[in-house]
C-alpha cells in the first residue's frame, strides 16, 4: 500500500509541475499574441 502512496504523490507532483508549466506557456502566448497585435492591448484573462 506504501507504494501505491508514493506513486500518488508522485503522480501529483508531476501534475502540479505540469499545470505551472502550461500557466507559464499561456502567460507567453499571451504577451506575444499582445506584441504583434492580434490580441488587444487591454485584453485580461478570465
């Protein structure tokens, strides 16, 4: 049972690095689809 414990906590570690990782692409997206003004300067996510 331990190890299905560990492979858990591994599992959501990975997904909590996984979902940073897309929050800091899209954060990137954003700001680039800003500078070449296909986005409008005052846009705010949701």
């Amino acid at each position: 049972m331990e190890g299905l414990a560990v492979t858990g906590f591994v599992f959501g570690l990975s997904g909590v690095a996984l979902g940073v990782m897309a929050m800091m692409r899209l954060k990137k997206l954003v700001q680039t689809l800003k500078d070449q003004g296909v986005l409008a300067a005052d846009y705010t996510e949701e």
